[in-house]
C-alpha cells in the first residue's frame, strides 16, 4: 500500500514538470524564433509479484523521458529591417561570441557602432566573406559591412547616339571657343548643335566635357571636345576633335573613334584618354549597319543614348540580402557590390542541441557536429529578408495540455488521499 504513495508522488512530480514546459511555451509564445518544448513520459520498472495464477507486475510510477524542442517552422512577420532575416527550411543562424559558436533561428540582426552584424546580444553573425576580388570564399568569418567603400572608376569610353538634323547648314564660320571673350561659346554661327555629360577624374571628380557638333559638309560632321581649363577656371579649352561620315541612306559610316585626351589638373591621371564612340559604321571594321547608334536624318537633333563608364567613390547606403544569403551593398554612387554571404549551420540531430538561453543554441554530443554551407544547398532553407520567424507555439494546444497537466496532477493527488485514509483505516484495526 505505501507503494502506492511513491507511485503517486512520481506522477504529481511528473505532472508539475510537465506543466512547468507548457508555461515555458506559453511564456515565450511572442519570442522570435522560438522553438516549443514536448514532454514524452514513460512508466517506471514494474514489480514482479508471484501468486498461485503464476506471476504479475505491478508499475512503481511515471519519469520524464525527455523534453524535446519542436523544430517545426515557424509563420514568418513582415518588417522595414533588410538585416531582419528568416530561415525558411532547415538550418541554423551561426553567431559567435569572439571565442565559442552559436546557433540560432532568430534573426533580428542590426550594424552595430563597429559595423558588424550583430544579435541582440551583440553576436557578431558568421558567413562568408569575399577577397579583394569582390569573390566570394569559403572562408567563414565575422560580418562587417559599414567600412566597405564603393571606390571610384575613371572615365574611359562613352556611348553616344545621337541624331545630327540632315537639313542643317554647314557652319559659315570656323568653330571657336569664345565668340565675344566672355568665356562661353555663344556664337551660333560656328557650329550647329551641342550636348553635354560629365565625366569623372582618377580620383572620382566630376567633370563638365561639352560637345559641339559642326556640319562641315553634306555628310560629314566634326565634334569638338571642350572642357575647362584646369589652370584657368571660367575660361574654355578644346581637348580634340572627331570626325563622323555618314551614308546617302543616313546611316554611320565611320566615327573614326579614337582616344581624345583631357587634362583635368594636378594630382590626377594626366593626360586622360577617353574614347567617344558613337556606333558601329558601315565603313568599320568589324562593320555594322550604320543604324546602331549615331545617324543623320532629316529631323530634330535628339540625343538617344549618353553613357560613359566612371563613377565617383560612394559609401554603403543599403543593403539587401537575396534568398541564397548574398549581401549586396547599394552606394551612394549608384554602384551595387557583394559583400559577404550568410552561411547556416545543418546538425543531423538538432533535438540534441543544448539550449543556452537568448534564442541560443550549442553544440552538444547528441547534435553531433554542424554541416556548414550557403543557404539553399545541401537541404538547407532560404534566408528571407525583411521577414522574421514567429515561435512556433501553438496557444490553443498548450491550453489543452495545461488543463490534461492539471487533471493528471489533481488524479495523483487524490491516490495520496486515499491511500492515506487506507493507511488510517489500518491503524485503527488496532482499536
């Protein structure tokens, strides 16, 4: 009869635990990337009883088998955050401390004063970093994004298409850069139609090239290159000229494309060589259809396409993360630049990972060691940005295993009453 009582005890105990997780769950319900806990029980040795009928067993109780994290996924939250990530699939965030690693399904990440990728806690987030290539390697290591520069590219080849009017008169006077001395070609008389663009330096300098465009016959045209002088500011100076033949059809004959040299000062490449090409002529070699870029037909002057290939130095102004974890550094000169790749973390036996607290996880002997790749191979999830994973709690479920814990341990305790009224019974035999 006393077995009874310890049988009891074991299942109050049991019962008490049981409900000690389900608060947990209920607890963290709100907690990014939380992973439920389940018990599972089972019933203690039985005792072996011999009688005439032959042998019996009687159960000593119930034990907590094990409690086990639930890594089902999780519905995911929209947010403003780039850096908020969310796994979806298998695998692990990999964070670490300087010294040990951790794992984690939470992804609230931000830059912190640094310019690492960090947790809440401050975790610097683990991936794959890039050489000085801008190629990414196999190398993982702490993310830092917020001292990546953009540098800048010189100016060495521009892309023009424009329509030069083949009804407008050859120009009557030679082209000159400054008609009445006041620093400005304004004499309408030396050429026929203009356009400008910048260009920019060895250093990122932005520059002002201006472009005249002067009929010197039915089908032949000259484009001067102007620019200002570096050693006379408000005054002009031309920096070469180009010679452009067309077909009776229009069409480009021949743009003669060669390097035009500027010289835009001390402490930068001088001279600068930057070549105008303005479409592939009939006449070049290899030849084209002369339509491609630049014609001369009779309308409008229009320019169609202006594209040179430099850019001053930016810094990062975004970021944005794709699905195979690449993150993508957006500058402020327009330019776009890969910057490292998250990496995750797979474990054969995530149940067996020890728990530290703060959405963290470690590796633990039942784990086993962590399979370490880019998202989206070897059967790893996606990373979604802007998205975080919710805890996979269900309130309903642990409402129902709340009311089943309380139930089991209000049953035990009504076993210790009654043995306990037995118990009495018995004494009082004596009376």
């Amino acid at each position: 009869m006393l077995t009874s009582l310890y049988t009891a005890i074991s299942g109050m105990s049991a019962n008490g635990t049981y409900l000690s997780v389900v608060g947990d769950n209920i607890a963290n319900l709100n907690t990014i990337g939380f992973k439920a806990s389940r018990v599972s029980f089972a019933d203690v040795m039985s005792q072996t009883i011999t009688g005439i009928a032959g042998t019996s067993q009687v159960g000593r109780g119930v034990l907590l088998s094990r409690i086990s994290p639930l890594f089902t996924q999780g519905s995911f939250e929209t947010t403003g955050s780039a850096l908020d990530l969310a796994i979806d699939g298998d695998g692990f965030f990999i964070v670490s401390d300087g010294g040990a690693r951790y794992y984690t399904r939470a992804g609230q990440f931000s830059i912190n004063k640094d310019g690492y990728i960090v947790n809440p806690e401050g975790l610097i987030l683990q991936g794959f970093v890039v050489d000085s290539s801008g190629n990414i390697t196999g190398t993982l290591g702490d993310l830092r994004v917020a001292t990546t520069q953009s540098p800048a590219k010189i100016t060495s080849s521009v892309d023009i298409a424009v329509n030069l009017d083949a009804t407008a008169t050859v120009a009557t006077d030679p082209f000159t850069l400054d008609g009445n001395g006041d620093g400005v070609n304004d004499d309408p008389a030396n050429y026929n139609f203009t356009t400008s663009l910048t260009v920019y330096d060895s250093q990122g300098g932005a520059h002002e090239i201006t472009l005249y465009f002067v009929k010197t016959g039915d089908n032949a045209w000259e484009v001067h290159y102007v620019q200002e002088d570096p050693a006379n500011p408000g005054q002009l100076i031309e920096a070469g000229v180009q010679n452009l033949t067309f077909n009776e059809d229009g069409s480009l004959e021949n743009d003669n494309a060669t390097a035009i040299n500027f010289d835009f000062g001390a402490g930068v490449i001088t001279p600068q060589p930057i070549t105008f090409n303005f479409g592939t002529g009939t006449g070049e070699t290899p030849a084209g259809n002369g339509l491609d870029g630049t014609t001369q037909f009779a309308s409008d002057f229009a320019v169609i396409n202006l594209n040179q290939d430099g850019y001053g130095a930016g810094f990062l102004k975004n970021l944005i993360v794709s699905e195979d974890g690449i993150i993508t550094g957006v500058f402020t000169n327009g330019q776009t630049r890969v910057i490292a790749q998250v990496a995750l973390a797979k474990f054969l036996s995530p149940t067996g990972l020890s728990k530290m607290g703060r959405n963290l996880y470690a590796e633990s002997y039942d784990s086993g060691q962590p399979i370490i790749s880019a998202p989206d191979t070897s059967g790893l999830g996606r990373v979604l940005s802007n998205t975080l994973e919710l805890s996979n709690v269900d309130l309903a479920e642990e409402f129902v295993k709340m009311i089943s814990a309380q139930r089991g341990f209000q049953a035990n305790s009504r076993v210790v009453t009654t043995t306990d009224e037995l118990l009495q019974e018995l004494v009082n035999l004596k009376r």
